[in-house]
C-alpha cells in the first residue's frame, strides 16, 4: 500500500518532466532522453500516459489505506495508530514530487517570478512578471533567450498583476533575495504548500473529532487524496496553505480564544481571499448557545475588525502592500468550464446573439457572475447570522457550506480550489451516498488534474487522457473488489474518540 503509493508518485515524476512546461534554459532539457521524448508528440503522449497511470496507482494506494484506517485488518483499528499511519504515508508519497517542477499549471512559475518582482522593488499588483524581461524578449512559445525567471510563466499572464495576498508574495520575496534560479524557487514554493499540508495534519482529526467522524478516516480524505497530492503536493498552489491555515483557524479560536482564530484567519485571506470564509465558523462557535441578532452581530463586527485589521497589516508590515485587493479581477480574464455562473451566462450571451437582442457579447456571463457572488455572500451572511450558536459541529459545516458556495457560484473556477472544501467535509459524518460521491470526485479530481488548463488545445493529449480516465475511475471504483473498499470506507463506525486526546465536547468555544 505504501509502496505502490510511493510508486504511483515517482511515475508522476518521471511523467510530469516530460509534459510540464519548463524554462528554456534549464540543465535537465539538455538531458539526451528527456529531450527527445519532449521533442516528439508521441512521447510527450507518453509521458503523459506515465503520469495518469501514476495518479492511479496513488488513487488505489489511498483507497486501500482509507479501508485500512476504517476498519483495520481485524476489522478494528487504533485511530492514534491510523492517524500516525496516514501521516507516515504523507510524507512518504510526497518525498518524490518535492523536487518537482510545476505539475498540470504553470502557476508556480508565476509565483517565482512574483516572488522576484517584490524583491527586486517592483510591485506585482503594478507589473506583471513581463517587467523582468528585456522589452525586445517575447514570450513565444519555442523561445530559446530571455531571462529564466520568466521562461515558463503562462505568456497570459505577462502583463497581469498578482491577484494573491501578501503572504506568498513576502515568502517567495525572501528565497528571491537567495536565488533567482526559478526551479529552486517553485521548490521553495512547493515547502511552503506543505505546511498547509502540515497544518491539515495537524488540525483534521481535531475537527473530525468535533464533528462525530473518524480521524483517522477524515485524515486520509484529506491529506493524502488523489485532489490532494495532484493539485495540492504537484500543483503547489497557495489554496494548500490557504486552507491549511483555515483549518488552524476553527482549532484555534476553540482552544485558544476567537480573537487568535480571527487573526488566523486574516492570515489564511493574506494568502488568497477566500480563507477569510472561516470567519464564519469562527463566529458561530465562539458565541454562546443560542445567541441572539445583536450578539451575532457584534462578533461579525469584531472578528471581520481583527482579520482584515491583520490582512492589512500583513501588506503593511512586510512591505508589499495591500494593492492585491485592485487585481482580485484578474482571474476574471479567463473562462473556466468548471464554472456555473459563466457556463449559464455564456448560453445566455448566446441566446442573446442569436435572438438579436444586441446586448455586448458578454453582458449575460458577467451579469450572472455578479449574481453568483452576490448571493455567495448571502449564504455566508445567512450561515452566521441565522444557523446554531456554540455548536463545534455547527461551525465546521458552516465554513463547508459558505466555501461550497464560494467555489460553486465562483466566476471562476479551477480543479484546486475544491482543495477549500475536503477538510471541512470529511469532518463531519456524512451519510453513505454523500461520502460515497465524496471518494468519488476526490478521485476523479486527481486524475483529471493532467488535463486542466495547461494543455491549451492540445486535443490528442486531451483524447488519450480522457481514455486512460475513463479506463482508471471503473477499475478503481466499480470492481467488486474496488466496491467492497469503498462500502468500508463510507461506513465506518467511528471509534472511541476520546482515545485520540481531543475532546468530543459539541460546546461554544473559549471566549477569548
């Protein structure tokens, strides 16, 4: 199980050097082997078969070490010892993918040439990272000159300002004043996805424990999934840290009080907006049982002054500013078919051509985009001001519901931002069918990873892709064998929880 798990990623490895994007410059393309499969389209077709068969032996691995955790193999099962096994396999199934460039995106070339742009004294809420290059160098593809800090970053995003809070942008800042070697960069990068990934380790059997779950069971479903380790560990997006911090947040304002959850969770917007959506349970679990509008209302108060107070001076304290908040539209640019709101508005926009109602092509996807936020917002508004006070369970399925709400009605949307949701999931003791489409997407999300964006209308990747998918998701779920797995997964008895040392208590919070 962990071995075919460490298998899996070193698969993903070998396959992801030959179909990611990488700076022109870098010493390993001019490796003889290396260089001719990513020369010809049918090894780059290779590789990326290589890489899905990897994602599926890493699916297999985590769905048997899910079973394992949930019932044992005497049917019975230490949740310290599952929790420490889940941990070990982290680790392990990570070890290979750490020195990896950039896996399905090249959003961490981004992050290394926005890392680099703070510390050499230009604003990357001003200036893309085009600024680092000389003005006669044009990000084409083929190109064989031009600084290697921007070689890889996505020719979309040349001229576009950072949409990201302060903290990545500080983070990358200071590894930039070490090196400008983008590969060590994205590595850097990489460390700190992982200490979300360390965070989440840290806080999910603790909220899992609130919630009446597993943890060792909620563990695995978080920390080691197929979403996870593609769009988390190989992806190496701020969602991992941003969602790690979240989950520290709800820990902390328990154990520690609101106003240190609330400071968390100006950190965890620091890193992208979204994590501010703690503030929620942050709310609801702080306050007493049964707490009426006008109490509701001055925690709201106090908990959004501590957060933005501490997002605010994130940007202040390390320099870089707060002139993120005037780029959170830059995400906007693009349409992503993982979006509701834009795939309703775009079948508008249409309706409209063909019905000649002369409207700008794109009145209607911006319209229901605006919508779809609005009533983001209400969700949110109404989870805090209406759902059960002093419930710990309460608030985890609070910040579940107001970050489903977020990703479904977002304008946009890609495969790792449902990284948000998982670990305020799996908290909780679903039923059988929603734990069962739970595993389901969880896996169906890692191995569809290769295919997002990235591959820009590279069709026969895109065609062999969806057929290796399409082989992958029956064998791993609809055997009798893979059936069997997934019955004991969903329907585990949860154990004695008090044997993990934290407490099952359902009450308000410190008040801090």
């Amino acid at each position: 199980m962990i071995a075919r798990g460490t298998l899996g990623s070193l698969l993903v490895l070998l396959g992801g050097l030959v179909t990611a994007t990488l700076p022109a410059s870098t010493p390993v393309l001019r490796l003889g082997t290396l260089g001719a499969l990513r020369a010809h389209e049918v090894g780059r077709m290779a590789g990326l078969v290589v890489v899905l068969v990897g994602l599926g032996l890493l699916a297999n691995a985590w769905l048997r070490l899910c079973r394992t955790v949930a019932v044992g193999d005497r049917e019975t099962t230490d949740p310290v010892d599952g929790v420490a096994l889940v941990r070990f396999a982290a680790v392990v199934w990570s070890a290979p993918l750490l020195l990896a460039p950039p896996l399905f995106s090249r959003d961490g070339w981004s992050y290394a040439a926005q890392g680099k742009l703070a510390e050499v004294g230009l604003s990357p809420y001003v200036v893309g990272p085009g600024a680092l290059a000389p003005e006669t160098f044009l990000p084409l593809p083929g190109w064989i000159t031009g600084p290697p800090i921007v070689q890889a970053v996505d020719p979309m995003w040349w001229d576009t300002a950072t949409p990201y809070g302060p903290v990545p942008v500080f983070l990358g800042a200071i590894v930039a004043h070490v090196t400008g070697n983008p590969w060590i960069l994205v590595i850097a990068h990489r460390g700190f996805a992982l200490v979300g990934l360390v965070l989440l380790a840290w806080a999910v059997p603790r909220l899992a424990a609130w919630g009446g779950a597993n943890p060792a069971v909620a563990t695995a479903l978080v920390i080691v999934s197929p979403l996870m380790m593609a769009n988390g560990v190989a992806g190496l997006h701020n969602d991992l840290l941003m969602v790690g911090l979240m989950a520290a947040a709800l820990v902390v304002a328990v154990d520690r009080g609101w106003v240190w959850g609330a400071v968390l969770a100006g950190v965890a917007a620091g890193v992208k907006v979204p994590g501010g959506l703690v503030a929620v349970g942050i709310v609801l679990v702080s306050l007493p049982a049964g707490a009426d509008l006008v109490a509701r209302l001055r925690r709201c108060g106090a908990v959004g002054a501590v957060s933005v107070g501490t997002l605010v001076g994130l940007g202040v304290v390390t320099g870089i500013g707060n002139g993120w908040l005037g780029a959170l539209t830059v995400p906007g640019e693009i349409n992503t078919p993982l979006s509701a709101t834009t795939l309703v508005g775009g079948v508008l926009d249409w309706l409209a051509l063909h019905l000649g109602l002369g409207t700008d092509p794109a009145f209607f996807r911006d319209l229901v985009r605006a919508v779809g936020l609005l009533a983001a917002l209400a969700i949110g508004a109404w989870v805090g001001l209406r759902w059960p006070t002093g419930s710990r369970r309460t608030a985890i399925a609070a910040v579940a519901t107001a970050g489903g709400a977020f990703v479904v009605l977002s304008p946009v949307v890609h495969l790792w931002y449902f990284l948000l949701l998982p670990p305020f999931l799996a908290a909780q003791r679903l039923p059988r069918q929603a734990s069962g489409v739970f595993v389901a997407v969880s896996v169906l999300l890692g191995l569809v990873a290769p295919l997002d964006s990235s591959l820009h209308g590279a069709y026969y990747a895109i065609v062999i892709g969806c057929m290796t998918v399409a082989l992958l998701m029956p064998v791993l779920l609809l055997t009798p064998p893979a059936r069997e797995r997934l019955a004991r997964i969903v329907t585990p008895l949860a154990p004695p929880l008090v044997t993990m040392g934290y407490s099952t208590k359902t009450g308000a919070g410190t008040p801090g």
